[in-house]
C-alpha cells in the first residue's frame, strides 16, 4: 500500500498581498470619474420620484397645505375607479397601439424601400428622418395650423381646389388628429430600426432562394419578416414607452378636450388645474411602473438582438 502525499499549499506572497489592494484602488479609480454623473443622475432622477412616491400616499391639495392627511393607498384606487381617470387610460391604450402599428407598417413600408438602390437613396433617406428630429410641440404645432386650420390650412386648400368639403379636422376627428401627427413623428424612427434590420440579412441565403425559384413574396414571407421580428418588437416597444407618456401633442392640438385627455395630460389636469398634489402623484407613479415593465421587454429584445449579433459573427 503505497502513502499519497500532497503537495503543500504554498501561501500568498507578500508582494500578492500588496499587489490586491493596489488593484481595488486602481479599480475605484477608474470608477471615480463617473461618481458625479452618478450622484447627478440619483438627484435629478431618483430623489424627485421618491418624493412623488412618498406624496402619492397623501390627500394633499396645494390650496389646503395643512388640511393634508396619510390615505395609504386611497389615491390609487380613486385613480383606478374614477370615470375621467379610467377613460384617459383607455384614450393612452387607443393613441398607443393605433400610432404604434401605424408606424410599424409604414416605417415596414420605407424601410423595405430604401433597401433598394437607386439615384438618390442618400437624400430621400435625409427627407425621411427629418420629421422625427422636429420638436414634438413644433411638430404639433405644424399639423395644428398649417394642415388642419379650417381656414387656410393645406388639406382644405387641397379639397377647396378640387371642389371638396372643408371640415374641421380636429373638431370632426381630435383623436385621429393626434394619431396623424404621432405617426407622421414616428414612422422614421420604426424606418430607422427595420432598415437596419434588413440590411444585417443573410444575403447568401436570399440569393439561394431565389435560384429555387423564390418569388418575391415568399422571401419576404419565410425569410425577411422571420429575420425582423426582434426588430419589430424593439421597435414597438420603444415606440410605446414614449407614446404612454406622451403630453405635447394632446396639449397643443386639442388641449385634452373632445375625448382626448390620455393619462399624461390628466396627470396634469389633476396637479396644476385642480391642485391635487396626492392624486396626480399617483396617477403619475402608475405611468411610470407601465413606461418600466414595457422598458423591460425592450431592454430583454436589444439582448437578444445583441446575443444574435454575437453569435452570427
């Protein structure tokens, strides 16, 4: 029976030692620069949500400061039960998946255009992304008077030439006046996001298919809507994140009247006109844990997309 020995642990030297706290300095150092814009962040960010969070657990009205009092979870399920406040939910859901699916199909549309090559691709790629980079109120303002004025705005100049009605676009039709100019905003962003996702196809296995005698169709069908569907997901949900918390566009063109206050507006409905700091606080903390949870899916398909990219290189 033969003895096994072991060979000793030899212990950490006495320049290891040294050397490990030297590190976890060099580490801090180097994470020191971003300190500041971290503690910025927290202040401008985190404490004014904290604060509202705090503020939605009281009946506080801005007019009565002292008549405040602890209601726990009382404003919530007002939000939650009030008529106004159930509608505006409803209007939010409405203007966001109309402006959402609008914008995919036509982004879907542009993108597959400007795949192509022809003269020109270059300026009308320029064209097309200039309607996203307009400030959203200017934006609003834009539709608001120069295309819907029943007076002298374009699309009643347009019909008055060829002999047609002249309606009142945002009397007769408010909320599809906002989708209009939501989607109009919002097409070249979705354009943006499929077009990349058409050019990262495999051009090899398209080529393939067409040998086999692929139409066009059923390479558009099996494999360029397949390919795309993590970008239409990105794109939907990004484009829900904003149009949830969308303000400029009800405010300007229709003022929140005619059935179009959606959540944000209401939220400020509540806290500047009827000076319910406790139940707009509310109503503006369930707007952000819905932006949060649709964050989340979003931050879940740009992994995904990110792992594919990865794997495919």
């Amino acid at each position: 029976m033969t003895a096994t020995t072991t060979a000793p642990v030899a212990a950490p030297s006495v320049d290891t030692q040294k050397r490990q706290p030297s590190g976890r300095i060099r580490a801090w150092a180097t994470r020191a620069p971003l300190l500041p814009a971290l503690i910025f962040m927290i202040a401008v960010t985190q404490l004014p949500f904290v604060a509202t969070l705090v503020i939605s657990f009281f009946d506080w009205n801005s007019l009565y400061p002292d008549a405040r009092s602890f209601t726990g979870f009382g404003n919530y399920t007002e939000v939650l039960t009030d008529a106004a406040l159930r509608k505006s939910v409803w209007v939010t859901i409405l203007l966001t998946v109309s402006v959402v699916l609008a914008s995919l199909v036509l982004g879907l549309g542009l993108a597959l255009l400007l795949d192509r090559k022809f003269r020109g691709r270059g300026l009308v790629r320029t064209l097309l992304i200039a309607p996203f980079l307009v400030v959203p109120v200017a934006a609003a303002l834009l539709w608001k008077h120069v295309l819907y004025n029943p007076e002298y705005g374009l699309l009643n100049g347009l019909l008055h030439y060829v002999g047609g009605p002249q309606p009142d676009w945002i009397s007769n039709t408010p909320l599809l006046a906002i989708e209009a100019s939501l989607v109009w905003q919002w097409t070249p962003f979705m354009m943006l996001i499929l077009l990349a996702g058409l050019q990262s196809r495999d051009h090899q296995q398209i080529e393939a298919a067409r040998v086999d005698g692929a139409s066009n169709w059923q390479v558009f069908r099996y494999l360029t809507l397949p390919h795309l569907r993590r970008y239409l997901e990105l794109g939907a949900l990004l484009g829900s994140i904003y149009i949830v918390q969308n303000f400029d566009a009800v405010f300007t063109i229709t003022s929140g009247g005619l059935g179009t206050a959606n959540l944000p507006y209401t939220v400020y409905q509540t806290f500047y006109q009827a000076h319910e700091n406790g139940l707009a606080s509310a109503a503006g903390v369930l707007v952000v844990i819905g932006s949060i949870i649709i964050a989340t899916f979003a931050l879940r398909v740009v992994s995904s997309l990110f792992r594919e990219e990865v794997s495919r290189a």
